[in-house]
C-alpha cells in the first residue's frame, strides 16, 4: 500500500495522546504509512475552543478520569496518574522538535511513559532532563535547547501550523487531508485507512 | 445473559444521539439487556460544563460538521442537517415522558428522523406536533402536554437526575453502574457487555 504519512498531532500532558502514542506505531505500519510526529502545545487550542483538561471540567472530571484508566486498561497499556496533572509540557515538546525526526518517536515514547506509565512529574526540570538523557541526548544541551529561542519559536510554529490545519484536541491524526480527533477514533482510522475511505 | 438495563440518556438536537438512538437496540439486543429511553436538556448539562453545540466552537465545528456525516456514512445512517441547528428540542422531550415507556423508542425514532434524516425544523410547534401525530399521539392532547405544569417539572426533574447520574454530554449510556459517554463509546459498550468488563 502506498499514500501520505499519518501526521501524529499530540501534547505530552494528555493521557488519551499517551494512549494513542502506544497504539499508533502499529497502526501506520498495518497500512504501510509513515508517521510525522507533532507535539504540540494544547493550551493554545484551548485558547480558541475555549475548553480545557477533562480533569478540571464539572461533571467531565470523573467520566474522564474513569475512562481514561478503562481505555488503558482495554489496551493493556500501564496507566499512572503523574503527580501533577495537567502538568506544563513545553520544555519536552521543545526537546522533540530539537533531537530531529529520527529521533523523535522514541522521545516521545520516554516521555510519555515517564508520565504516565511510572507517574512521574516532567514538570520538574530535573525529572525531565533525566528522561531526555536516558532517552539518548546529552543533559546539558538539551537544557540549553529548552531555552533556545529558536526552538522555542519553532514549538510555537508547529503549534499555530496545528491550528491552521485544523487541529482541535489531542490527540488528533491527519492522513491524506482526512482529520481524525481523539484516541476513540483510531479503529475509525484504521478502517478509513483499510478500505480508502466512504 | 442477565443484567440491569441500558439506559440511554439523549438530547433531540445532538446528530451523535441520532446516530446513537439508531443503533442502541441492536446493541441491548444482543446482550438481552432492556433499554430506558431518557431525554433530557443537554443545555442544562452545557451550564455545568462550560461546554456548547459542537458546531459553534472555533476549530471543533469545521471537524464535527465532518465527522457526524462521516459516522452517519459509516453505519448506513440517512443524514440531513436541520434547517436551524442546534434546535429547542424541549416540547419533543417533554412528549416522550408524557407518552410514557411503553411509546418512547418510537416516538424518539420518529423525532430523530424528522430531525436528522428528512431535516425538518423540529423548533417548530406545527411541525414537531406534526410528527408526533404521525406517531400515533392525539395532536391536541399532545400540544396542551407540551404546556402541562407536570410534564414541564418531570423534564426538569429526569434532567436533573442525569447530572445526579453523572451525564456529561449525549448520548450518554449507563449499564450496571459503568457510564459510557459518546456515539464512539458503543462499540466499547458491546464489548464491555460481552466481556462483562475488564
């Protein structure tokens, strides 16, 4: 099979991404489809949705909270809320950006899995740093890049380019021009994907 | 197989809830379940949540518009956009109560499919008695319901006894305890049903 990659739109600190970060891989390769990993900031989205994280919302608080473990569950993937949560995720999505798209899947799995399969706070510098130099990059250009104004710009780049390509939560998936939104809608993807589409 | 019923919380102007109502019975078929029609005010829901009509949120209403056609494609569903959207749908929901069990899935079906597969105008006093007589209701006594103190508190009340319940947004499913949220949740409900949950 051949078509367009499956651009993998995601923020750190959303345990659906998570979920689907563990899922996606697998998915692309059923259907011979390359993955283009974007992390991005979803506060930023929020700012035009005017939403917010499930787990601050009245009422959505719980369901999600629930469904988030449940689905986790359903997949076999470990699930651990992180101390903080949401917690500020700008510090990793910038590292991504910054190790290059070779590195990036494997990046992003360390992270996430920091978060949320072992609970920890990659909101502390210090943790973060840790799980970037574990994954591979040197500690202390990594800190230094965290800091690089140039990619600090390109996280806010990539972040409006999600906007504009429609982009309206996380985890969002975008395959020859067809946008699917959130964990719940990757059998849908895949079946999108297996039969060309309806 | 034994269990408790499903019950299927739903809001007339919600194109999910449509394509949910024209799938729930097929679904509580195949595990012997019993199915509780309940319609409620998804606005009521909306106070609590901060949230809104899909389709007037920046970013999420170009996607939503989208995939409800797609989702209603998917599953063979016939799909029209009513002339105003969203829609008042409280007269309708006040009917189904007034009606009674016995009469409610198909007085649903029929306000769904005025709604959503011939796309009229629900809103509309004449038109929404229209069908509730071609669904058997007497047209007169139907209309003074619609204005009747009783049926008015008992709306208010089932709405206010979803939130108790946990509802979050429609359709909303609630079987043995476990709550499922979303049109994309029935395929996790059948299978939470077959597996007896995990």
């Amino acid at each position: 099979m051949t078509g367009g990659p499956i651009t993998f739109y995601y923020e750190f600190s959303s345990p659906y991404a998570y979920i689907a970060s563990e899922r996606i891989e697998a998915l692309a390769d059923r259907h011979g489809r390359a993955l283009v990993w974007k992390p991005f900031l979803l506060g930023a989205i929020f700012k035009h949705t005017g939403a917010g994280p499930l787990t601050e919302i009245p009422l959505k608080a719980d369901y999600a909270g629930r469904d988030i473990e449940r689905t986790a569950r359903l997949h076999d993937i470990p699930y651990r809320w992180p101390p903080r949560f949401p917690f500020l995720s700008v510090a990793a999505a910038r590292l991504v950006y910054w190790a290059g798209e070779e590195r990036a899947p494997d990046l992003t799995y360390a992270f996430f899995r920091a978060a949320f399969a072992r609970g920890e706070d990659l909101q502390r510098s210090e943790t973060m740093l840790a799980v970037a130099e574990a994954a591979g990059l040197d500690r202390g250009a990594a800190e230094a890049a965290t800091r690089d104004p140039q990619i600090k710009a390109r996280l806010a780049d990539e972040t409006d380019a999600a906007i504009q390509a429609g982009v309206c939560g996380a985890p969002f998936f975008l395959v020859d021009g067809e946008p699917f939104w959130g964990c719940d809608r990757m059998e849908m993807l895949d079946q999108w994907l297996e039969t060309g589409g309806w």
